[in-house]
C-alpha cells in the first residue's frame, strides 16, 4: 500500500498518464496528416487533435496545481491510518494487560476467600469444642454444687432432729420427772445441791 501511494509512484503514473495522452493525440495527428487534412473527416481528426491537445494542457496544469496536495493528502492519510492501527495496537495490549491484571486479582481473591473459609471452619470446629468442653464443666459443677447442697441439706435435716430428739427426749425426762419425784425428792435434790455449791466454794 506504501508503495502504491508513494511520490514516486504517483509521479510514474501520472507520466504514463500523459504519454498515453500524447500518443492519442501523435496517432491523430498522423492519421490526419495522412489523409492530407481535406474533406469533413480531416476536420473532425483536427478538431479531435485539437481537444486532445487542450485535455493534456488541462491535465498537465491540474498535475502541477494538484501534485502536491494529493500528494499530501495520501502521505496524511497514511500517516493516519498508521497511527489509528499503532492506538488500537496500544489499547489491545493495555486491554490485554488489564485483563490479565483482572484475572490474577481474581485468582488472588479466590485464593483468600478459600483461606479464610477455612480459617472459619476451623474456628467454628475449635468454638464447638470450647463450648462442648465448657458446657462439660458446667455440668460437673452444678453436679458437685447439688451434690454439696444435699449433703448440707442433710446435715441440716440431721442437725434438726437431733434438736428436736433432744427437746422431746427433754420433754419426755421432764415428764418422767414430774409423775416419779415427790415434793420430797426435790427437796432433798435441792438440799444436795446447795450443800455441793457451798462445799466447793
């Protein structure tokens, strides 16, 4: 494509161009010149000579106005296209690049949502065994607290008939005490009594 739009090429062509042209216009020439230029047909070889003269006249003129601007219209035009397809290029390979940026922060997520589902489950395993183990305990406690409160309880329950035994073993001796001692015997209790506290002191 670069060498079909070079200046070189543009200038060969349009040279063939004009010799093409000149030939037209010789072999007219000559064909008039042969048939010694009279009658109706001799003009009209002349008038086409003539116009063919002029249309290479036109030619050569809007070759040296317009050379340089088509010329430079195809160099810009390249130079365009080469830049359009060096950006496309370019935004390929940042696409390319961002892609592959995406795809190894995504492997890295993966990565870390594995490990920290992981890390969960071994943290819910070791919470249920603390929590296992906990509630282990608790029961042993609550097993050794009813185990002391019964055991005070009865010690309790002992201790109150002990009391009670003891007031009704009173009641009882009091009882005994009054049908069996005369006024006589209580007496004589006292009497023992006083001589004892009066001994000793």
């Amino acid at each position: 494509m670069s060498s079909w739009f070079s200046r070189d090429a543009l200038e060969k062509k349009l040279y063939i161009l004009m010799l093409a042209i000149l030939s037209v216009v010789l072999s007219a020439a000559v064909a008039y010149a042969s048939g010694g230029g009279e009658g109706e047909e001799g003009g009209n070889w002349l008038n086409f000579a003539w116009r063919a003269l002029n249309f290479l006249v036109l030619v050569g003129f809007l070759y040296w106005l317009l050379a340089n601007k088509i010329k430079e219209f195809f160099v810009t035009r390249r130079a365009d296209i080469k830049t359009a397809l060096e950006d496309a290029e370019a935004a390929k390979a940042e696409a390319q690049r961002k892609y592959n940026e995406y795809i190894t922060k995504l492997d890295k997520a993966a990565g870390e949502i594995k490990n920290i589902t992981e890390m969960i489950k071994a943290q819910g395993l070791a919470e249920k065994e603390k929590i296992i183990e906990d509630a282990k305990k608790a029961a042993e406690k609550m097993k050794e607290d009813t185990k002391a409160r019964m055991e005070q309880e009865f010690k309790k329950a002992s201790n109150e008939l002990r009391g009670e035994a003891v007031q009704l073993s009173v009641q009882i001796a009091e009882e005994i005490l009054k049908r069996n001692v005369t006024q006589e015997d209580h007496n004589k209790m006292v009497e023992d009594y006083l001589e004892k506290v009066v001994i000793k002191h």
